[in-house]
C-alpha cells in the first residue's frame, strides 16, 4: 500500500534532491489536489536555536538512513490513532 509506504517516511532523516536542505521528516499530508508531501525538520542550530521545518514533495526526497531518529506512534491502534492523545 502506497499509503503506509509514505508514512514510513516519518522519522527518517532525509535531504531534498534540489535544493539539499536536510533534517528529519515529521509530518506527512495527503491532499485533496493529489499532492502528497513531508515537513522537513532540520537540527538544531550550534547556539540552540530552532529553525522552521520546509515542505517537500515526498518525490523530492532522497532518504538518508532507514533507521527513524525516534519510535514512531501507532497510527493504527489505541489513543493515538483515535487522534485522543499525541506522541508526547
């Protein structure tokens, strides 16, 4: 399924094959135009500041590692994936 196969996305460290900006995939949209793309989080600057999170075209993406920087939720069953309670 096509679906679970972008959704694998999450967690995984990616770069984006154009313009090389690199981080960690944290969300995934399907949209109503066919579109389907990623957030892309990158680190954590060297003084501790955060930086914005990018939106891609999961196409665009070249995964990094197949290992998630994190354990991912389960979307498919309990709280979570009755949209109840977050990760965290």
């Amino acid at each position: 399924m096509l679906v679970k196969k972008h959704l694998n996305l999450l967690g995984l460290p990616v770069t984006d094959k154009v313009t090389g900006f690199s981080g960690v995939v944290e969300s995934i949209s399907f949209d109503l135009y066919g579109c389907v793309q990623a957030v892309v989080k990158p680190p954590i600057k060297e003084d501790g500041d955060t930086r914005d999170g990018r939106w891609f075209d999961v196409s665009r993406l070249a995964v990094k590692s197949e290992k998630p920087v994190m354990r991912l939720p389960n979307f498919e069953y309990g709280l979570q994936a009755e949209g109840k309670q977050g990760a965290a």
